[in-house]
C-alpha cells in the first residue's frame, strides 16, 4: 500500500523548516528525518510511524489510537503505530513527540 499524500502534507506542514529536516521514501512509506535519524512517517499501512522514547512507549500506547509498532511479530519498543489525528492539535502534538526524541539522538 502507498502512503497518504495527503498525511505527508499534513506533516510536512508542521516538521518543515526543522533543522537537518530530510524526507526519504522508507518502509512502504515517506520517513521525516532529523539529523538523519527517522522521527515521523506517513506509513505505507495508513497512519504515523512515530519514533519516541522507548521509556515512554507503555505511557503513550494508553493514548487513544496509539498501538505498538510490531515487527516480526515482536513489539518495538520506542515505535509506535498511530491513527491519523483528525484534530490539528493532537496531530501536532504526536508529532512533536517524535520530532522532539529525533533530535536528541545522535546525528547520523
């Protein structure tokens, strides 16, 4: 499946003009990287492929339309699967959550 081009614009709108701010087509989907580490993606499955702390992955997956990312069939702690906020304010505040932890790792 292709990802949303309209969800790649919905967060293009909000992450552009970050600094080392680079968009790469990544898992089926469009990645938002900062510094070369993945913050954001418009999932090629629907949704945000979100980067965040793997500390906090329990607190936010309790969080309305959040889920655990899964890959091989294991739970990827620090990757979550989200449902496209419909609302501008939840919508930005998911996306500050990974943009925020991209910018604290290591540029790459």
């Amino acid at each position: 499946m292709a990802y949303d081009e309209h969800l790649a614009e919905r967060i293009r709108e909000i992450v552009a003009g970050e600094p080392g701010l680079v968009e790469k087509r990544m898992f089926g989907g469009l990645a938002f990287l900062i510094n070369g580490n993945m913050a954001v993606a418009a999932s090629g499955g629907g949704g945000l492929l979100l980067r965040v702390d793997p500390a906090k992955t329990e607190e936010l997956v309790a969080l309305p339309g959040a889920q655990p990312f899964v890959m091989r069939g294991k739970a990827m702690a620090g990757w979550l699967l989200v449902d496209e906020p419909e609302d501008d304010g939840s919508f930005a505040a998911w996306l500050a959550r990974g943009v925020g932890y991209a910018k604290v790792l290591k540029p790459k």
